[in-house]
C-alpha cells in the first residue's frame, strides 16, 4: 500500500533528510554500536513512521521514532538468532587515518553501553544522550516512571563501574 504524494511524503522526506544522522546516532546506541543493526532498526522505524505520518507529521514525529526505535532494539536483543551466518575470510576493511581520543573515548563507550541489559541501555540513552526527561523515558520504554529511574540508575553505576575497570600493565 503506497501513500500518494499529497498526503505529505514531502514532509516525510524532509524530516528524514534532516534527522538521519541523529536517529542513526541514537540507533547505533541503542544496538550497543553494531552499524549494521543500527541501519537496519532505523530502516524499520522509518517504515513504521511514513504509515502513519499524515498523523504524527504535525505533532511529533521524532518521538514516535525514538519510541518505535527503543522498543525495537529491546525486541531485538531478545532474539537468539539475527540470521547471521559465519565466513571463513573477514572481508577487507577500510584504512582509515590516525584516530583522535574523542574517538577513542566513543569507542569505549560504545563497549561499555554494550555491556548493559537493553533496557538500562536504553533508558540511559534515551536519559543522557537524547536528553529527554525521566517521564519521556517511562513513556518511550512503556514502563512506569519509577522503573525507568531505576533502570537508567542502574545503567549508570554499571557504566561508572565498567569504565573505572582499566588494566594497567604490569611491569
């Protein structure tokens, strides 16, 4: 079933074209910073959004996107099995230049979200990242407001945790 142009695609395309980067954004943390998962619930968020546009194109679009992408990351990561097949050769990577320690410092971050249960991933992102308040989360993660204080909680002294754990050389 297509949407006919004069029902407000054009808006659609607009607002993808502007946000891409942040939703991704928020995707790749959601899927502990697996690239591929990230474009791929993003895509599925983004479907889910054009059938419904016409009626949250005026109200807000964005948040009905980190809804459906919240969730579907906390289904996702239910799953046992994502159709992945292993290959006896890696393909080639990308050479890419020296990395500064912003990067580096993502990176970590990144693995240490990953160590997280989806929901406190979640919740801290949604929490820190977006910057939406505590009540925003509850709703996003369809959850009462004490449950998403808890599990952003939680999410953060693991993180704090995780972080503070560096190996130092021994020698």
């Amino acid at each position: 079933m297509r949407q006919p142009k004069s029902e407000g695609t054009d808006g659609f395309d607009g607002f993808v074209a502007a946000r891409w980067s942040a939703l991704f954004h928020l995707a790749r943390l959601l899927c502990a910073g697996d690239r591929h998962r990230a474009e791929d619930l993003l895509q599925e968020a983004l479907v889910k959004l054009w059938f419904v546009w016409p009626k949250v194109a005026d109200e807000a679009p964005e948040a009905y996107v980190r809804k459906i992408l919240a969730r579907a990351a906390a289904r996702s990561a239910r799953r046992r099995w994502w159709g992945e097949r292993p290959v006896e050769q890696l393909p080639d990577l990308a050479h890419t230049a020296d990395e500064s320690a912003a990067v580096v410092e993502r990176s970590r971050l990144e693995a240490a979200l990953a160590q997280l249960p989806p929901r406190q991933r979640a919740a801290v992102v949604l929490r820190y990242y977006q910057d939406l308040p505590e009540k925003q989360v509850a709703e996003v993660l369809g959850c009462p407001l004490g449950t998403a204080r808890s599990h952003a909680s939680r999410g953060v002294a693991r993180l704090r945790q995780i972080l503070a754990d560096v190996i130092e050389p021994v020698g």
